[in-house]
C-alpha cells in the first residue's frame, strides 16, 4: 500500500497505529489489515510469536491477537490447523 492518507486519523506520531476502526468502518478495516499484511514476505513461514512481534512494530494499541484473527478471517494470511504457522496467503502482495 502505497497511500496511507486514509489511515492518517489512526497513526500516531511514530507512524504506529493507535488504535483499530470500529464496525460500523468495515473498508477502513479493511485498509489497515491489508497494510498490515503487506509487512510480511510472500512465501515464508511465520510462528505465532513472529506474526505478534511484525504487528507489534505497527501498531501501539496491544492487541496483536485480534489484528492476527483479523487478518486470517479476512483471508490475508492462513496458518495451520494447530496455529503453529503463519503465512501470507497466494493472492496478497
């Protein structure tokens, strides 16, 4: 993602962001998730705690769990059965 203008509101001082768009802002999710996602390398594998600490660079709310869930339900990244690993799906780049 090239353009970050639509996610100025939600990045602080240290270009992290500081907190997540509601619900009702499902296409500024959206955004974020798939910015999120491009900080991962297409065809490597990531543990849990690997996924945790790239998201940990980018966002300063302490939540990377959530960002992790969110970003496997939006299909941006698949992990095995048990969670073990991480990687980013085919189709993102």
């Amino acid at each position: 993602m090239k353009d970050n203008t639509a996610l100025q509101g939600y990045l602080n001082e240290n270009g992290k962001f500081h907190s997540f768009p509601g619900k009702r802002q499902k296409k500024k999710q959206a955004l974020i998730l798939q910015y999120l996602a491009s900080k991962f390398e297409v065809g490597k594998k990531y543990s849990e705690q690997e996924v945790n600490d790239i998201l940990n660079e980018y966002h300063s709310f302490n939540d990377p769990a959530t960002l992790r869930r969110l970003m496997f339900g939006s299909r941006l990244i698949n992990r095995t059965l048990d969670g073990r690993e991480y990687w980013l799906s085919p189709h993102i780049e």
